[in-house]
C-alpha cells in the first residue's frame, strides 16, 4: 500500500509541475526547476513509509512520465 501511496504521489506532483514547466523556455533556470523540484518530496516521503529501494526506477519512471504527460495534457 505504501508503493501505490508514493506512486500515485510521485505521478500527481510530476503532472502539474510538467503542466506548469512548459510555460519556461527550455533548459532556462526555472525549466530545470520544475524538472527536479519533485525529489525533495518524493524521496523523504519513500523513506519515510519505509518502501524498498527496488521502487526507485518505478517513481522515477512516474516522474519522467507525469512531467511528459502535464506538459501535453491541456487542462
């Protein structure tokens, strides 16, 4: 339950902030902002409901995957 939490979180944050990141011109200081800002969150809130290191490629596949879909979804 602890992985579907970080999960889902990790895909939430990643969706707005690529929503938000495609107002920046690329590559600007606040484009790579918004490409890293999710770490901060996500990895103390892994450690903190104790979930395996063998999820991190699975958040960072989410994170990759809700930056790209925000940036595309038209909301």
């Amino acid at each position: 339950m602890d992985i579907l939490i970080v999960a889902i979180v990790t895909l939430a944050i990643n969706l707005l902030l690529g929503r938000w990141r495609v107002r920046y011109r690329k590559f600007s200081p606040m484009w790579w902002v918004l490409i890293h800002a999710s770490i901060p969150i996500v990895i103390p809130l892994r450690i903190g409901l104790g979930v395996p290191l063998w999820t991190v490629p699975v958040f960072i596949t989410l994170g990759v995957a809700g930056q790209a879909l925000g940036a595309r979804l038209r909301w």
